[in-house]
C-alpha cells in the first residue's frame, strides 16, 4: 500500500530505543587562572559554577612570575611569590567554606612558574584541561602587547572563557 503523495510511511521500520544522556559530555577538567585581582576571581568563581553544574574538577591555577629584576636588586622573589600563592589559596578556601552548605565542587590548587600564558598553557597540558576560563586584563599595557586572554583564545587549543 502507497502512502499519500508528500507523506512519509514508517510502516515496517523499526527504531531502536534510544537512551538520552544529560550533562555526560561536558567538560572534565576546568583549569582557571587566578592572580589576585578581582577579574581572576570573577573568573574563578564562574569556573566553579560550571564545574559544579558539570561536576567537573576545578583545577585553579597561580602562575608564579619569575621576577628577573627584582632577583637582581636581591629581594626575597621566591618567597615573596609563595606567599601570594598562599594567599590565594586561603581566599579560595575562605570562599568555599562560604558557599560549601549550598554547593559542593571538587578542585585542586596548582602553582606553576614562568610567565603567565605559558605558565597556564603548561597547566593546562599536563592537567589534560577540556577547558580555561580567565579574568579580563586590568592592565591598560595589555592594549598593545595583547593579553593572557587574547594569547590563549588565538592558540585555539582549548575552548577559553574570558571573564570580566
């Protein structure tokens, strides 16, 4: 028998059941830079909601800069960076104790050294990342050399959310 003309017959096809996955396929590893300033903690904390909703690892991440004229001038660099990094994890974990009672996120704390586009291109590797996430440049040099953002968007190895 022939169906009506612009009519399709699915008379004798049979479909195999189909089972629909939510949020599967999301992201495993978020890596987010943090420095200090307010961008990289917006960004931060807009990484850990979609690390919560994709019940990803969070994985934060400080870069040290190695501060070549201030090692010069015989400041106390290394130690100076380290107590940054402690800091930051403090404010990290102050801000999740805050929020633990509403929502629970896995995350991890790494420090790396060097600059920050390759500190973070370097986490990001090894942490096998799906995705970066970073705070918007505060810095008005950034206009003309391009910033931490920039450089990694036109890398294009992962998806990169830039946070204001």
């Amino acid at each position: 028998m022939d169906s009506p003309p612009g009519t399709d017959s699915l008379r004798g096809v049979t479909q195999q059941p189909t089972r629909f996955e939510r949020g599967t396929d999301g992201p495993k590893v978020i890596v987010v830079g943090v420095d200090g300033s307010q961008s990289s903690f917006r960004a931060a904390a807009y990484a850990g909601g979609l690390a919560r909703r994709q019940n990803a690892l969070l994985a934060v991440v400080y870069v040290q800069p190695v501060l070549a004229a201030g090692a010069a001038l015989g400041a106390p660099v290394s130690g100076t960076t380290g107590e940054i990094a402690e800091g930051l994890v403090q404010e990290i974990r102050d801000g999740i104790e805050r929020v633990k009672d509403v929502w629970d996120v896995r995350w991890e704390f790494h420090t790396f050294h060097g600059d920050p586009y390759n500190g973070l291109v370097t986490a990001a590797d090894e942490l096998k990342a799906d995705a970066v996430v970073v705070g918007a440049s505060e810095s008005a040099g950034h206009r003309i050399v391009g910033s931490v953002a920039v450089r990694l968007v036109k890398a294009g190895r992962w998806p990169v959310t830039v946070v204001p």
